[in-house]
C-alpha cells in the first residue's frame, strides 16, 4: 500500500492538551493501518511555554518530524502560537484554530483540543468510528461524553 504522508503539526501551551491531541490522532491514523510517526517539543511546556507535537502517517513514513513548509494541517490551540507555527504550513496548507469553534457547545474549555480534532476529521480520510475508538482508548471513561460531544461540535465547524 502505497499512499501519500500527510503531515500535522499541533501547537499550543503547556497544560492544553497538545499532546493528547496528537496521541489521539496518532493513534488513530495507526488503526487504520497507517505507518505512524510522532514527534514532541515541549520547550517550557510545565510553565505554560510552547509545546508542538508532529504527527506524520501515510503507507511508508521515514522521519517523525515534519520539515518546515510542508505540514498539510496546522492545529493551534492558542491562537498567539499561530505567528509562532506558521512556517511549518505548506503555502495550500489548511489552518485549523480555535475561533473555528463556538465554544458555546463544549461542556469544558477543556475539550478544546478535541473539538479541533473533530474539525481536522472532516479533511482526513479516517471514519468516524476510527476516531471516536481513538478518543476513548486516549481518555479515562469518565471524561468519553463530553469529549465525544466536542469532537461532534468540531465536526460541524
């Protein structure tokens, strides 16, 4: 199976979720048989600093870090990491952040990073299935509606 690596970068601050985020999209890039790289930068990330995570998945992935330029997917949790990120988007790249979310619908500004997966399902080929099995192998069971409801709220952004 041969198919095209996609690239996603997540960017945020420390305590946002970052890299919950990526491990739920790694994860479910993963069971659905996809090779799967994952890189993380946490910088300051215990005081709130910057933290970014790479994840790359397609048939055949060699580098767990995306190269500047070429991230497909941008998904900021914090919209001042925007500036920050930016050169890592490809110049046809899509930019997913969080003014794309009416937080009006999340139970807990928490599930942020979630709802900002449910926006970046709707431009990946994974079914919906595959991500919500991924939501709950990443999360305790006690926190599985509310972030099923934000993944949910984020697919019709």
């Amino acid at each position: 199976m041969v198919s095209k690596v996609t690239n996603i970068v997540i960017a945020g601050l420390g305590g946002q979720g970052v890299l919950k985020a990526s491990d739920i999209v790694a994860d479910a890039a993963f069971s659905a048989g996809l090779a799967v790289k994952k890189a993380e930068v946490h910088g300051m990330s215990q005081r709130g600093g910057s933290v970014s995570s790479d994840v790359r998945f397609g048939g055949q992935v060699f580098s767990p870090m995306v190269p500047e330029g070429e991230a497909d997917f941008l998904v900021v949790l914090e919209p001042d990491q925007v500036p920050v990120n930016a050169a890592v988007l490809k110049k046809d790249g899509v930019l997913i952040e969080p003014s794309m979310i009416d937080k009006s619908q999340l139970s807990s500004e928490k599930c942020l990073n979630v709802a900002l997966l449910g926006a970046l399902s709707t431009h990946l080929s994974l079914s919906d299935e595959t991500w919500i099995a991924a939501i709950k192998r990443n999360l305790p069971e006690k926190l599985h509606e509310i972030n099923l409801q934000a993944f949910v709220a984020g697919k019709g952004a």
